[in-house]
C-alpha cells in the first residue's frame, strides 16, 4: 500500500528514501513495532541498489527513527512520531440548513414504517407479486441483442430515443398534441420535479397546489424555499374561486396540480373544472405543472383527459408522468413532457444533476412497453387494485366512524375523523399492529389534523379487514378517554 | 377521450350535459365539424336515457352550437367558439439564473465533438468493445433469480445493501479504515458530487481546488454559486505552498482533489505530498473531497493509496468513487464514503432528489463486482489502455512542438503548445476531422488558452497517429500566419 515512491531526478535517491520513510513515521502512517521491509524487499520495491537501503535503514536508526535487532529486522520507534491532536471533525457543524432541512422533512426516517410484522396502510408501492419478471428476463435479453455493448456505454441527458418516441406516441394517444413538444427521461417523478423547480422558481418565489397535496412535492417545494399557498378542495377538484382569488392577490411561478387520484385524497378532478382551471391559469399565464402519476390506475372505463391534453393548443403544462405506481419503481424511470424550448434548458439541468439516467433501465423499459404484454399487464393490476380498492372502502365505511371518506381509485383512500389526533390514532395502532400516514404530512397548514391515508396496495385481504378493525377499536379507546 | 362527465346529485341531468358540452365546444376542445356521438352512443357512453340526449342536442341546435343534418347526425358549430388569444409562454421568460448557468455551461451543447467522422480525441468514455456483455447477461439472470421481483420494486436511499457491504470491503482492502464510516450510492461521480455540495456549502461559500481541475467538476462548483479558489499544480501534484498560503487567507468550506490520474493532467500526486497535503488540511479542519474517479486505471504495479486511506484514523476525507471510467457508465453508479455522521445527511438530501439509484442496475453490479471476471476485466482493460496511453505518448512527442507535456496513465494526456490558442487550433482541426478539448475549460483563471487534453480511450491505433499528423499540420499552419 505504501513504499510507492516516485523519484525525482533532482536529489540522490537516498535522501529522497530517507526523508519518504521519515514523513511516513513521522505522521503516524508507520506505527510503532511495525517492521519495515527486510533491505533485500525494500531494495526491490523502490527498484533501487540493496547497499542504498542498508544505508538509509543505518541513518534511520542512528536519527532514532528505528530500533534494528539484529536478526530480526528493523522496526519503527515511537521517538520520532510527531504525536498529532485528532482532527475530528464534528460534521454537525458543517451541514447547512438545505441538508438539515432535508433530513427532518425525511419522512422514511421519522415516520412509523409497515414492516412483516405491521400491516402496510402506510404504503403505496405497487406490489412486487403483479411484476411480470418472465417477460422482463426476455426484454433484457432482446435488448441486449438488439443494442449490444452501446447501452453499458455513456448516453444522453435527454434519454434513449426509442423510449422518447415511444413516449411521444404514447402522450399522444392520450390526446396531447406533440407539436413543439419534447420529452426529458428523468429518474422518476421525484427528479422530474426537483429539475423543473430547479429551472422555473427561486427561493422565495411563490408556488400554488392543491391542499392537501403528495407529501414528497411539499417537501421538494419546501427545500427549494418556496412560498407555498395551498388552495383547498372541493370534491371534485382544486376551488376554482379559490384559485381565482388567490391568482389576483399573487401571481405565482406555477401552479402544482395532481388532477388525478389526487394523493392523498384520491380525487379525480372533474372535466369541466379542469376546463375552468386551465382557463383561469391560461388567463394569467401561469406555467402548470401536471403530475400524471397516477394516470394509468383507472378502473372505471371512462377516460380522463389530462390538462396537458385539454391544454393542447397551448405550451405552458408541464406534464410529469412516472409508471412507478404500476411498473418496475425500482428502476426510477419517469419524464417531463413540454414545450421544445423548456425542455432544452431541463436537459442542460439534468446533465449538471447526473449525466443521464440509466440507459440499461430506459432499454428495458421501453422493450416492455413495446410489447404486448403491457397493456394486458395494466389490466390485470387494475383489476387487482380494484378489487382491493373495493374491499378497503367497505371495511373503511364499516368499522370508521368517519365524517369523511375520499377515494374514487388508485392505491389509497383518505380518512377524516372528528374528536381524534391522527398522530395520537396512529401511535395506538401501531402498538397494535398497523402503520398509516398521519395527514398532517399532506397539508401546507394544520387542517389535516384529523386526516389520514390508508394505502392498501401492498396489503392483503386479510389485512384489510384486520387493519380496520384494529383502527375501529383505537378509535374508540381514544374516544372514550 | 372527452365525454367523461361525472354527474352532481344537485343539478337536473340534461342541464349538466348541456353545460359540460356547450364547455368543450366554447373551449374550443370540439372543434368545427366535429361529429357528436350519435344519441345512442352518448346514451351508453354517459349512461343517462336516450331521450335525454335527444332533448341535449335539440337544445344545442337550437342555441346554435350544433348543426343537427338529417341522416347525418349533429356536428359543432363554429358560432359560439369562444376566439381565444393564444397563451404562448416566452419560456425563455421563466427560465431563472441557475438554469441559464447550467445551459451555458453545458459543454456537450456547445463544444466541438467527435463523431464518426471525426477523431475522437475529445473522449474519455470507455471503450464499450471492452465491456463483457455476456458476463453482464449472466449476472443480470443470476441476480433476477436471487432477488426475484423484490429487485424491481422500490429500494432505499442508501442503496442496494450487498453492494454496499461489497464497497466497504473493495475500500478496506485499499487501506481505508471502514470504522464509523458508510456509503451512499448516487447516479454516478456527477451526483455524488451535487449531494456533498448540496449538502455542506452554501452560495458564496469558498472552495479549493487544483488549477487546472475536471471541468464537469467545475461546472458543478459553478452552479453551486461557491467561490472557486484554483491552486496552481506542480508535476506531483499541488503546490503544497500555494495551498499553505491561501489557508491561510481564507479557510474554504472544503478542498476538492483529484490525486489519482488527476483531470485533464493526468498527474498522480505524489506520496510525500499526500501526506503534506493531509497535514496542512487536518490542521486547519478542512474537509477533503477526493475524486476516486481514476483509481482502478493503474498501468503500473505499484499502487497509489488514496487520501483517504492515508487519512483513515481521521474523518474529513469524503471520498468519491466511479467505476465508469472502465465499467458500464450507462448505468451511473458511483459511490460516497464519508463519517456515518455526513452520510445519514448525505442520505436525506440523495432520497429528496430521486429517491435512490435503480436498484437493478445495482444488483446487476453487485453480482459482477463479485464475480471473478472483474479483476481478469480491469487487467485487460489495463493493458488495453496502457498500450493506448503509450502510442499517444509516443505520437504527441514526435508531432508536436510541445512547451510540455503531462501524463502518467489514465485516459487521457494535457499537452501545452506556446504561441498558439487551442481554440483556433481546434477549429482548424476540426474542419480536418479531428475535435481534442481545449484546456480552458479546465482552469479556474486564463492559464489554459495554449492547453489542451487529448482521449484516446476511443480512437483507434491509426486515428491515434492520424490524429496527431492533422494536428502538427494544423499547428504549423498557425504559427505561419
């Protein structure tokens, strides 16, 4: 590991041997006891004479240095060792408040987690059982056939263009009108969001969502130190007064929508109010940023139209879609699709951010998406999610004396209950065995006290039913104190 | 598509139609001749009577926003479109300093690049001949049946724990002290390097680096908003007295180093300095972010310990290493190890940008990294390289009227020509079909103009001699003038 010296032609080579050996002592990197190579060893390592060793090893022990026993080597002596204060350095002092910030809106580490033994409401993963892992063997085989060595290589910050033309096609299936459009690969929702912030808005700029909104977007919004005006919900979407009003007091950078099983109410914003909305915002020239996270997770048949397709003929939504809540999270595959010229200067973002998102990931998944099987596959998780979505809103309405329910699909509903303090509820009932989200972590004021998201995607049928009577009877015990 | 009208108890039917409607045709959503459902398809569609949609398009007729065409059915109307004005986003508008900054400093937009045209001497991407694609289909089928669907679904922050528990042990076997440190996996160098600025510097804070340094790191530092302090190298490495001295000035948030096969110089800092340099930087409590990037591209036998190895007993060095300098950068994996303490703040700051790194791509690694075709790998790559580094050695001596030359291993050599600007030398060798990197976006200061770093990671033995004909040609040329 040491004893890579590198020689310089300017000094004898003995002194430089010397002074080498010294500084290692010197600094603790040699440590008392410890036996320098035998002179034949060294004389090999530095690729110099045996005599010239012989000799610095002399000098050595004469400064003190080293002690030499005779037929046992020479060691390192503790005389010279420069005793040295410890540096350590106390991080604490050397994190700003961005990390600081980052580290207590960090809800896996603070939040009270499902585990084997605690029923999952508190998650929204997709489950893991629905994954067709035959079909992606076979799609990573192909596209290893297909792209070879290239897709190991480095890519490009916008992503693989296949996926991207794939994606293009498919937005427009959806209704979006592609002209002018473009297409960012992202690493997942998540990052989407923080590049766009990171390009649009400046700390202390305002930005307007729904409220209550997706808990990660609050915290994304909060560590980018922007103002946040929550407008509340109707049962069909943002409050188009509301909105209105808050737009003549303040114009904000952008407005944050979810109009789509909403999270964490679950909320499927109605036709003529997204009609109003874009108006409104159009009106006023407000960027809208879309999360289409959702958007696959229909059960009923009907469609709905996303705002960046009612808003075609204009360039100002900026659609987020992610696949995460149905296909592969794991991979953290997403993308922004905008208008051609924003989506120039998010690219250059994304390069300074991380070079590009896995080529490999994007390869796969646009070879999954290609084939046949994903749209059969979107069937069956939306059977399976119905059906447990069904489930969850009968024992829901059964065993919660609620004043409100939420849900019209996805993986979650949301929960009021008047008289309790759902951190207080979710502290009883994870004694008793099941996690939930506490709707506080929702809202940008304190309105969601007595809120919270059950989310049933990775629960079983059992669960279900035994989750809620575990909450029905917390309920009451806390009722009764 | 549209037609999606989900229906309120407070309002009769027919007038919620009629509304929804009318909306769509004012918006401009159904456009002129468009053809409405016939009566009984909007029945089934809205699930409302038949005769209720007679009654909602007589009265559309009628109010002027349909046509209704015997045998033919009822088509929009273009009387009662609203005229809209367009709300085109100058998006240009929106877009704040930080993203201008990043766009403008986006070198892969703005430098001349290699294609197949045109020598690549400009890259230091591997070489993707070299990747071992059929390894990498066997870990892939191995890892998929270890981990089953559990590898696509979501994963944590921190990252794939095998992996993890693999880079401590690879780091310990390089003489890093493992006690009280961790790891976090990012998306590659770039991010990693993003999350510890994030993380402990602040706009304006000062930060050391060499001059000149990697310019993707440059950039970062930029978009930081810190102020870059350039300390002048020697051939071994920076100049120890330079840095003394600007301590002393100032003390930085933290001191960036490249000592492996420094970028673009190539440099391997030398021993004694390596130690020098700890020193001064324990004793004023700075942290050190060493760029591992390079580490495993060593030609000679003789191994080169990284500071943080040399500094184990302390904790300020944050060591960031890539193996995408040999291995599949299109997957983007690297790794931060640093004090558990920063690394728990690391954590938080990595899951409020993307979450995690794809967990399959880390899995795909694991089971390579722990195979025992990564040593055979890195030694043919080696080789490769090496034989690479020494024709490139070989040709720039002999073409080039050099002021001097810097290169030890790596992927690349700096060459410094007096009397020209690599800028317009590079302009007249591109027309020849050749594109090099001009140094100055290496250097903090002016220095760089007659610099500039030549890849060979790319080129082919006869592009490589090619390629330094055109330049010598393009040289003279210059200097005539």
């Amino acid at each position: 590991m040491i004893f890579n010296l590198k020689f310089t032609s300017k000094t004898h080579k003995k002194i430089q041997i010397e002074n080498y050996i010294k500084n290692l002592i010197e600094t603790g990197i040699l440590q008392k006891n410890e036996k320098l190579p035998s002179t034949r060893e060294m004389s090999l390592l530095l690729d110099v004479s045996r005599n010239t060793i012989i000799d610095v090893y002399e000098t050595l022990t004469n400064e003190g240095y080293t002690d030499t026993i005779k037929g046992k080597g020479t060691f390192i002596s503790d005389k010279k060792i420069i005793s040295k204060e410890s540096h350590h350095l106390p991080w604490i002092e050397f994190i700003n408040t961005h990390a600081l910030d980052a580290a207590s809106l960090d809800t896996t580490k603070h939040e009270l987690r499902g585990t084997d033994d605690i029923i999952p409401f508190d998650s929204i993963s997709p489950n893991k059982n629905l994954f067709d892992i035959d079909e992606i063997k076979r799609d990573f085989l192909n596209i290893i056939s297909i792209e070879g060595n290239n897709i190991l290589n480095y890519g490009y910050a916008k992503g693989y263009k296949p996926l991207i033309d794939y994606l293009k096609i498919y937005m427009k299936h959806k209704g979006v009108n592609i002209d002018n459009k473009d297409i960012l690969i992202t690493n997942g929702f998540t990052e989407g969001f923080n590049i766009v912030l990171s390009t649009i808005t400046e700390k202390g700029d305002t930005i307007f969502c729904e409220n209550p909104t997706h808990n990660t977007s609050l915290k994304i919004m909060k560590l980018h130190n922007l103002n946040i005006k929550g407008i509340d919900m109707d049962d069909d979407g943002i409050n188009i007064d509301s909105l209105k009003d808050e737009l003549e007091k303040e114009l904000p950078k952008a407005v944050f929508l979810i109009p789509t099983y909403h999270n964490p109410t679950s909320i499927v914003m109605s036709p003529e109010k997204r009609l109003k909305a874009i108006d409104i915002l159009n009106s006023f020239n407000v960027p809208i940023i879309e999360d289409g996270f959702n958007e696959e997770l229909r059960y009923s048949n009907s469609n709905i139209t996303s705002l960046a397709a009612l808003n075609s003929s204009n360039n100002n939504v900026i659609y987020i879609g992610s696949l995460s809540k149905i296909l592969f999270p794991g991979m953290r595959i997403g993308w922004i699709m905008a208008d051609k010229e924003l989506i120039d200067y998010l690219e250059s973002v994304k390069r300074s951010i991380n070079i590009h998102t896995s080529f490999l990931d994007q390869a796969i998944l646009y070879e999954y998406l290609r084939g046949e099987n994903f749209s059969k596959y979107v069937r069956k998780a939306k059977k399976y999610y119905k059906n447990k979505y069904e489930l969850t809103m009968k024992y829901a309405k059964k065993y919660i004396p609620y004043a409100k329910i939420w849900g019209e699909g996805g993986l979650h509903i949301f929960v009021q209950v008047e008289g309790i303090h759902s951190r207080e509820l979710l502290a009883n009932c994870y004694k008793k065995g099941v996690a939930f989200t506490p709707g506080d972590i929702f809202y940008t004021d304190d309105k969601g006290y007595n809120t919270f998201r059950i989310g049933f995607s990775r629960a079983s049928e059992a669960q279900i039913k035994k989750g809620f009577e575990i909450i029905s009877k917390a309920i009451s015990e806390l009722k009764a104190k």
